[in-house]
C-alpha cells in the first residue's frame, strides 16, 4: 500500500482504539462507582490509547518510507551484471531513470539492453514487496499498540499525566523543526560545496574575476572547467541591491514619517493597507514588470538621451525591487519612530520646534540604530530576492558599476545552474551549492546583526 | 473616553454628599456652579486673560467654563484630585493639546491681549515665549550641551559659537546645574540623576528666553532631595518668569506659589491667595481638599 | 524683559524661513508616499492593460468538407493512416472558398498559418471518434493562430501586426469582417493545462497544482506552527536550549526563499528520493518556508490571552495542559488563523524554491494528486512571462490577475476574521 493510503488506515485504527478505550474505562469505571474513582478521565485512557497506536505506527511509517527508495536502488544496480556498472553519478542517476521509466511502462522494453529490463522487472517485484511488507508491519504495530493501551486502561494509572507529557514531547518537536530545518540548510549546503571546493580552489571562487560555468559537452572540450570567480556575481547583487535600497530607503522613512507625523488618521487609514499591499504582490508579478515594462522603458529612455543601455538593466532590477521594498523600510521605520516615546516630542514641540525640526533634530537621531537595523533586514531581503533578478536582470556576469549594463547575481546563477538538465557531481551543480552557502552566510549575519541592534534599540526605551 | 464620563458621575453625587451637610454654614459656596469661581480669579494687566475656556475631548467636557487671570511674574499653582482637568488647562496654555486629534478647545483665552488660539496665531512662536517642563524629565538622548542649545538652535537665537556657550552656560547657572556639569558638558543626557535631568529640562527651558513656564507637575519622578532642589529652583526664577505649576503635593503648592487655583472634575472652585487657600479657604470643596478627605 | 521682547523678536523673524523648510519636509513625505502609491498604480494598470487580452480568445468557423480523399484518409479506424492523413487540409480548403486567388504553394503556406496548430488535430479526434462523418461537411469552430489572435484583439495597435505578412493581414481582416473570425469568453484558459500554443494554454492546471500544494503546506505548517508557538509560549522552560529555538525560527524568517530550494533540492529528493515536481514535496518545502510566520504571529496571538484567564482556569484546578488547550488556544485561534492565512498567501505567491525543486517542467495535464507532477500558479506566470510569443504574455498578465485576486481574497479573508472573532481584552 502506498504510504498516502498508509495515513488514512493509521488513523482508522487510532479512532476505534480511542472508541474501545472509552467504552472499557467507563466499564472499568462501573463497579468502582463511576468515573470519578478513576484515576484519569476516560477521555485521557481512550487519548492515550490512540496515542499508542498512531504515534510508533507513524514513526516506523516515516523511517520506511525515508529509506525505502535508497535500499532498492540500491539492491536493484547491485543486481546488475558489473559491465553495466555506472562509472559516474550521472551516469547512475541516468541508468537509474531508465529502469525507472521501463518499470513505469513509459520506456518500450525494446529499446534498452535487456539487463536493464531485468532489473526493472526486479525493481517493480521490490517494490510490491516492501510494500506488503511495510503495511503489515505498519497495521501490526498500530494494533499491538492499541492492545497494549487497552490492557492498560486501569483506575489506578493517571492517563491524564501520560498523555499530557506526550503531548508536551509533540509541542516540544514541533518547535524543534525549526532547529531541524536550519540543521538542514547548513547540511545541503555545506557538503555540496565542500566537494566544489575539491574541484575549484577557494581562492579562485572567492577571489576570481571571471565567472562563465560553461555546459562542457565533452571533457576534452577546451575551456570545460569554466571559471568560477564569484566576485563579479557579488558586484551585480550589490549594484542591484544598493540601487533597491537607493529607492526604498528614503521613499520608505519619509513615508513613516509623513503617516506618522502629519496624515490625518482617516488618510493613514486609507494609505498604510495600500503601501502593505506592495509587501503582498508574489515577486514574480515584480519580475514580469520589471522584464517586460520597466526594462524597455528604461532602454528606450536611455536611447532618447543617446546614452546606451541593455534591455536587462540592472537599473531596471533594481528600480523594482526598490518598490517591493519600501513597504519593509516604511512598516519597520514606523515601528521604530513609534517607540520613540512620546514625551521627548513633547518636549521639543514646547520649546517651540516646529515638527520638521522635531522630526530631524530629536527623534530622527533616537530612532536612528532602529532605522539602521531596518535598513540591514532590507539589504538582506534585497540580496536574497531571486525572481526580480531572474526575470529582470542577465546572466552575463559582467563586472560593472554601470546600471544601464546588464549584471548578474548570486540567486539568478543558483536558479540558471539549478534549472534545466542538471549533471550530479559536475564543478557546475556544485557551485550553485556553493553560491547557496556564501547567500546563506551573507543573509545570515545581516540578520543577525539587525536583530541585535533593533533589539538593543527596543531595550533602551522599554 | 466612556471611563471618563462613568468616573464623572458617582464622583459629581459624590461631591454633592459632601457638600448638602455644610450647607448651613456656607450656603453660598457648598456646590459647584458652571463657570462661577470663588476668591480672586481675576488682576489687573494679566499676562494671560482667560475666558469662559471649555475642553473637549470628543463629545466629553475635560474642562468646563474656567475664567482666570494668570498675572505677570506670579507663581500660580494648579491643585485638584487627579483627573480634574488641571493637566488639560495648562496644555491648553501652550497649545500643546493640538497633537491629541479629538482635543476640541472654545472661549477666550489671550496671552498680552492676542489670541493663543487664533487659527493665524504661530504655534512656533508662541510656545517659544511659553515654554513647559513635564511630570517626567525628558531629556534628548545627546549631551548635555545639545540639550540645552537645542532651543537657541532651532530658533536662530545665537549667531556666534560663542553666543551658544554664553546661553547653555547662562541656563544651566539659573537651573542650579552649572558647577554639576561644567565638566562633562559632552556626556549624555540620559546618564543624569532624575533630579538632574529634570534640571537639566528646566535649563532647556530657560535656555529659549520664554516669558512664561509650564510645569506639569515637575517633581512627581523626583525623590525628596531632588524635589527640594527644584522647588528652590522655581522660586528663584519666579523674580524673572511667569510660573504655572500644575502639582499634586499640597505642600509644594504651598512653599512654591503666589497664588493657588482649586480645580474639581473640570471646574476651577476657588482662586486665592496661597495663604488664604491653605488656612481659609472660601469654598468648602477646597477644604476638604486640603483636609484630607478626598484626593 | 527686554532681552525676552527682542528674542521674541528674533524668533519671530526666522518664522517663514522655518515654515518654508517645514513645508518643503512635509513635501518630501507626501512624495515619497505618492511615488509609492502610484508605483502600485502603475503596476496594476500595466498588467491589466497586458493582460485583459488574455480572457479573450479568438476564433473561426469553417464549414469543413471532410473529404477522404483530399485527407489521404480512407478508414478512420486504421490508426496507421490516420498517423499519415493530412488533416490541415479541409481547413485550407475552407479558407480557399473565401480567397479564391490563394493557390501558390506560398499562399497555401500562409493560409494554413491562419488557424491554430492544433486545429487538424480537432478534425482527426472528431474521426476518430465518428468515423461515419467521413465525407460529411461540418461547421467547426477553430482557435485561430496566436499571431492572429494577437493581430485581432490589437486592431488598433500596428506594433502587433508585425508578425503577419501584409496578405495574411488583408485576409485576417475580410474574414473579420465577414464574421467568420470572431472573439469570444476565453473558456480554454480556465480548462486546460499548459500547452506549446499560446491560445491553446490554460491556466486550469496551474491552479489546480496550486491548490494541491497549498493543501499539504496547510496540513503541514498549520498544527506545527501553533503547536512550537503553543510550546515556547507556555511550556519551553528559560534555557539555552529555548534560547536557540527563538534564535533559529527569527533568522529561518529572514533567510532567502530560494535557500528553502537548496534545502528541497539536496534533503528531500538528495537523502530522501521524494519524486521531483509534485505537490507534496513543493508543498513541504513551502510548509517549512511558511513556518517561522505561523509562529510568530501564533506566538503574538497567545500573548495577547491575558493571564486573568489562565489563573480563573488553574484556581479551579486544571491541569496547565487543560488551561492551554481548553482555554488559550481557543481564544487565540483568530489570531493564529489571521496570521496563517497572510502566511499562507505569501506561499502562494512563492516562486523561487518551486524552481529548485523541478516544479518548473513542462506539464500538460492537470494533475491528479499530491504525487502526481505539477506545477504552480507563480510558476506558470514565470514560464510564460520568459516565452517569446506574444500570446503568452497576455496569458502571463492575465495568470497575474487570477493570482492576486486569490492573495486578494485571502488577505481580505485575514482582515475579516481579525474583525469578526478577535476579541480586544
């Protein structure tokens, strides 16, 4: 059975070993002289029973079906005849798709050496076995652990106290998956790029100037190794970023400061969803507009004045990933100038400041390490964007300063080496991984940084 | 806002509790009437001439038909239980109540015979010539000099470097602070002792050359040697400002001030002399104010 | 006194040059709000103006003569002449009886690119299913081609017509005007999934793929998020341990989407083997994604219970689990559900990580179930948005407005329930 059906049957099970539970303790109960003699609520014998039959059923569920597929591809290319043997991972992963595919019916068994069919024949006969297999281990252990709560419903074992701790361990698991998914970012990424750094040396990745992964065809092709020189993609997530910001930032603190300070409260009703709703638009709407309006609009400007510029700007780029920012900028600058409290504006408003004065002189420099944290989660978020810069800006890893050049960046070169036929194992896959890392590091301790100082900030007036 | 009305009710039965059992002996002077103030509210050549002043905050009176003279150089102090709408008087006397939206201010009220609510009038200006110090010190997260020559800056009042330092020094000597700071004129504010920043809040004050100063109760944050300090403050500056003090002490009201205004759930009861507020007063609301019985 | 009147004096005369500077303050504000706002101005007509286009499909009607023998086709159920027969050419045909003079090979050739690519293959499905309509004349109705359907829906606007010769043009027009080329609701869109043909693409598949995969982000994100914001809220003890989970769900809040990708690609598919390109693993990977919002705002959500409640609950003896989850979850799930809902709007309009994960394929059909492959609305936006054919513009404006009207509602969905069930203590 597949583990989709699996779920629907766990929790059948679960649902009549919480029914039978119920019934024996209210019978358990009966002779005692009602429930309340017993130790537990019958809800919490009939809960703790279900527990017991769903929550080792679900585990042992989720370790099959982890590692089911690795122990027979495993079995399965471990039958092969050793000729067969794939040299290289792309080559297994290759081999590995062709059984697959012969297996599903979609390849004609004609077309492929008959050992590959072989082994098709034995990856399909593995599968309904373990299959089998996994159902009635999966429904044995569900039951057997019903069984064992049933036997258990007794008045005096507290199965409120049982329950409750279990639940308390599900709580506490949930709130580890974050742990685990960061666990899990740092791993994908770290082992990929250590086997990159096997191939291309650190200094060339971190120090190159060149940046051209090229598709070797064959690997005597001359140039096949590409280079792997990451500066120029940090030039062009800078550029892109710093022109984002260069938009963003004073478009956005002036805006909190207006909603702030002088909007009627019916405008700042009215104008604060609207700016909330650039925060909402899915980036890849920005990206669309950012390819297919700004960019030949910009070019077109840029010819009108004789100046020469490419229909992938980084301008462009840039421009629009400004206005996706400046609701970012202008919530978290709002924020901030609102915890600036009150009685200092009070206080220089009756010294006779006007509000400009009192904006600039008194609260602008008390706001000011909050706005600088803001700032720094905005320059993450620009660093990290990836669609804008996928649809909007090159792949021309050019090392400019130019905004009317095209630029490339680190996300747009993750999602280009990503995409499309993917060779494991090439210098090219690996250094998306690689890219990833350094993206993650970067983001990482700008994250760090800004929630620190707007942290310290928040102290200070709390 | 709906707190403010619930409280206004029992409180008014309240007052007339007090007020039926000594109707034989001041019957003149047991309730409240609108706008009929008892003792001396008004002089001669005020600074500000007030007229039939009303509050509100939305639809809800804060303030209810006051009509008071403040005198040139006189040391008034605003007294009442909490929530009588002496805070929201004061405001009103450097408009500082214009930031609260639904603050809705009517009748008469002139600072030297112009118009403090004038829509023409220049709030800039005229809280330039009414400065205020607040219940809790509020000083700028800058050093002690910024604090001070904040004011001069924003209005231009020193053309030289050295004008600025004459005025900051000039300031913080009038508010006591000068042999206190002298030397670390650069160290942040914040760093200050309450008592001294407050200090330091009055020197800012001071620093603007205003002709009347505000204070909403300044010595409420302060411990009793602070206070002290203040207090000795207010009396020296009485000879060159015109001194409102809104206070919840009694005791301060009656060491600081000239004259005192008994204020009760928006209405002013009782002007007079401090002496004559402290030890006989005309209207029986005050005394039992200044007894104890209700504050 | 008198230096008071002369400052007073002094002040008064730097007043306008301060009002001036406090007028042009208030000016910046006002501009950058207006930039801001006409930003979203111009980027909403921009896409309807690109994309209305896209819910109108063009097309014509032929009287067809299904003749045999033109076809090269003489028995409908042999499946080797029907993979030979000429199919194009009864339509060609048809368009001939309309512009007679059209016999060179060349005329031909550019008569046939009036009707869409897929237009022989509605005249062999239609014989193949009725084989006895062999010889019969039938009124069809045919998708035009997408250069024609472009050229039509922009009459006005030469910039389109580029892509027609100026015969094709003449000829596009008579049959306007004849009635045979007309333009109607675009039901394809709304039925299909994707194809190579612009006019021929639907959206249908998109959005179910969309909805499969937000199903299982739901499932996944929804109970874990309000179960770690539940634990960190009322049971995680003040420890290190506690400390680094706070740490970790901030920064996975703050960390680049397209990581979340990297993470699908190398754990989810690398170490576990999970299909590319389905729902599930697009859909946890979202859920994972989504996670630090959920409980965050769940967390805001509990704090806002106040603890009155929970010491009424606890005076009467229940246990702090009874307390938690007969008294607090409750009160706080609108504001867990708000903060789920604009949680999951976000992962509606995720684009990035889908593309690590192979959701970016080619997929014609609808799909069918969590394990079947698919793709997503921002996807299909992408890939079109990045097609060179005019058609798939529109078609990638018009996927635009289907996305933000279901954020839209979604958010309006949010503010609704914030105003209907969240209670103010």
């Amino acid at each position: 059975m597949q583990t989709a059906n699996l779920l629907p049957l766990i929790l059948v099970i679960a649902v009549i070993a919480y029914g039978l539970a119920y019934m024996r303790s209210r019978t358990v109960a009966g002779p005692l002289g009602g429930i309340r003699n017993l130790k537990a609520l019958p809800f919490y014998y009939a809960a703790r029973a279900a527990l017991w039959c769903a929550i080792p059923a679900l585990i042992v569920l989720s370790a099959w079906a982890a590692f089911e597929g690795k122990v027979i591809q495993n079995l399965v290319v471990g039958s092969l005849p050793s000729e067969l043997l794939p040299q290289s991972a792309g080559e297994a992963s290759l081999l590995m798709s062709q059984i697959n595919n012969v297996a599903a019916g979609k390849l004609n068994p004609n077309f492929v050496p008959a050992d590959v069919v072989g082994a098709a024949d034995k990856l399909g006969a593995l599968n309904a076995q373990s299959s089998q297999f996994k159902t009635v281990l999966v429904v044995l252990i569900a039951v057997l652990g019903a069984a064992f709560a049933w036997s258990r419903v007794q008045p005096q074992i507290n199965a409120r106290e049982n329950v409750e701790r279990t639940l308390r361990w599900i709580f506490f698991a949930c709130a580890a998956v974050a742990v685990l998914t960061t666990v899990g970012i740092v791993f994908s990424v770290i082992f990929e790029t250590v086997r990159f750094f096997g191939k291309v040396p650190i200094t060339e990745f971190l120090f190159g100037t060149s940046w051209s992964p090229q598709t070797a065809l064959r690997a005597d092709q001359v140039g096949s190794d590409g280079a792997f020189g990451i500066i120029p993609l940090f030039t062009g997530t800078l550029l892109i970023s710093a022109i984002a910001l260069l938009v963003a930032v004073p478009t956005g603190l002036l805006s909190a400061v207006y909603l702030s300070e002088y909007a009627s409260k019916s405008a700042r009703s009215v104008i604060k969803p609207l700016l909330e709703m650039l925060a909402g638009v899915p980036t890849v709407v920005y990206g669309f507009f950012a390819a297919l309006t700004v960019a030949p609009f910009i070019r077109d400007l840029a010819e009108m004045v004789g100046l020469e510029a490419s229909s992938q700007s980084a301008l462009a780029a840039g421009l629009v990933m400004g206005i996706m920012i400046i609701p970012f900028v202008s919530s978290l600058s709002d924020d901030v100038i609102n915890a600036v409290p009150r009685t200092l504006r009070d206080g220089s408003l009756a010294l006779g400041a006007t509000q400009s004065e009192t904006m600039k002189n008194v609260i602008f420099p008390a706001a000011l390490p909050g706005i600088m944290g803001g700032i720094l989660l905005a320059a993450s978020r620009a660093i990290g964007e990836t669609m804008i810069v996928v649809m909007a800006a090159g792949l021309a890893a050019n090392l400019t300063a130019n905004p009317l050049d095209s630029v490339t960046t680190v996300t747009v070169q993750i999602v280009t080496l990503l995409t499309g036929d993917q060779e494991f194992d090439s210098a090219k896959t690996l250094a998306a991984f690689a890219l990833g890392m350094m993206l993650f590091i970067l983001t990482l301790a700008l994250n760090m940084i800004a929630l620190k100082v707007v942290r310290k900030y928040r102290e200070q007036y709390d | 806002m709906n707190s403010m009305n619930t409280a206004a009710m029992p409180a008014q039965n309240v007052s007339e509790k007090v007020a039926k059992p000594v109707i034989d002996e001041k019957p003149e002077t047991a309730v409240i009437t609108e706008g009929s103030t008892v003792g001396q509210p008004f002089a001669d050549d005020p600074k500000f001439k007030l007229r039939n002043v009303e509050v509100f905050y939305g639809e809800n009176p804060a303030i209810k038909n006051i009509s008071l003279d403040i005198g040139r150089n006189e040391v008034i102090a605003f007294i009442g239980p909490s929530g009588c709408g002496k805070s929201t008087f004061l405001r009103c006397l450097n408009r500082m109540n214009d930031s609260i939206d639904i603050c809705r201010v009517k009748g008469s009220l002139m600072l030297d015979d112009q118009d403090i609510y004038d829509p023409k009038r220049d709030v800039v200006e005229l809280r330039a010539r009414v400065g205020m110090v607040f219940q809790k010190p509020n000083p700028f997260p800058k050093s002690i000099y910024d604090n001070v020559a904040y004011g001069p800056r924003i209005h231009g009042l020193a053309n030289r470097k050295s004008d600025l330092d004459d005025i900051v020094e000039n300031s913080l000597r009038k508010a006591g602070l000068w042999d206190e700071v002298k030397d670390r004129l650069d160290a942040t504010a914040t760093g200050m002792s309450g008592g001294q920043q407050q200090r330091l809040c009055i020197a800012r004050a001071i620093a603007v050359s205003p002709e009347v100063i505000l204070m909403d109760e300044p010595c409420s944050a302060l411990d009793p040697i602070a206070t002290a300090k203040v207090e000795e403050l207010i009396a020296e500056m009485s000879e060159s400002y015109t001194i409102v003090i809104v206070t919840h002490s009694m005791q301060q009201a009656a060491r600081v001030s000239d004259r005192t205004a008994y204020f009760h759930l928006g209405h002013l009861v009782e002007v007079n002399d401090t002496d004559k507020v402290f030890t006989a007063p005309d209207h029986q609301l005050t005394e039992s104010y200044i007894t104890g019985r209700f504050g | 006194m008198t230096n008071s009147r002369t400052q007073a004096e002094i002040v008064r005369q730097s007043l306008k040059r301060r009002y001036r500077k406090e007028r042009r303050f208030r000016l910046y504000g006002m501009t950058a709000i207006a930039v801001a706002l006409l930003s979203l101005v111009v980027l909403f007509t921009d896409i309807i103006g690109k994309g209305y286009t896209g819910f109108i499909k063009t097309t014509m009607t032929l009287e067809v003569v299904l003749d045999g023998e033109q076809m090269y086709l003489e028995d409908p159920t042999d499946k080797d002449q029907i993979s030979m027969a000429d199919f194009q050419a009864p339509i060609i045909a048809a368009l001939q009886r309309y512009f007679p003079e059209a016999q060179s090979r060349k005329d031909v050739r550019e008569l046939s690119r009036l009707s869409g690519n897929y237009a022989s293959n509605q005249i062999r499905d239609l014989l193949q299913a009725q084989p006895e309509r062999l010889g019969t004349t039938q009124t069809l109705e045919f998708l035009v081609h997408d250069t024609v359907s472009v050229y039509v829906k922009h009459a006005d606007n030469p910039a389109y017509s580029i892509r027609l010769t100026e015969q094709q043009q003449r000829w596009v027009d008579e049959l306007v005007e004849q009635g045979v080329v007309t333009t109607s609701f675009n039901d394809v869109f709304f039925s299909r999934g994707d194809s190579r043909e612009p006019s021929n693409a639907g959206i249908l598949g998109a959005i179910v793929g969309s909805l499969l995969t937000m199903l299982v982000t739901l499932v996944i994100a929804f109970p874990t998020g309000v179960a770690a914001a539940v634990y960190l809220e009322e049971f995680a003890p003040q420890n290190k341990l506690t400390d680094f989970i706070e740490v970790n769900i901030n920064n996975l809040a703050a960390v680049p989407s397209i990581i979340f990708g990297l993470l699908g690609l190398a754990v989810f598919i690398g170490v576990f083997g999970m299909p590319r390109s389905v729902p599930v693993l697009g859909g946890l990977v979202l859920a994972l994604m989504t996670l630090p919002t959920i409980i965050i705002s769940s967390r805001a959500a509990i704090k806002s219970v106040p603890p009155s409640i929970r010491e009424a609950a606890e005076g009467i003896g229940a246990s702090k689990m009874q307390v938690v989850m007969h008294h607090v979850v409750p009160l706080a799930m609108p504001g867990m559900m708000t903060g789920s809902i604009i949680g999951m709007a976000q992962a509606l309009g995720e684009t990035a990580p889908l593309l690590l994960i192979g959701m970016v394929a080619f997929i014609v059909e609808v799909p069918e179930g969590f394990f079947s492959s698919a793709t997503v609305l921002p996807v299909q936006i992408y890939q079109w948005a990045s097609s060179a054919e005019q058609g798939f513009v529109e078609l990638a404006s018009a996927g635009i407005m289907i996305l933000l009207a279901f954020m839209i509602s979604m958010n309006g969905l949010a503010i609704w329930l914030r105003k209907r069930l969240e209670r103010r203590w």
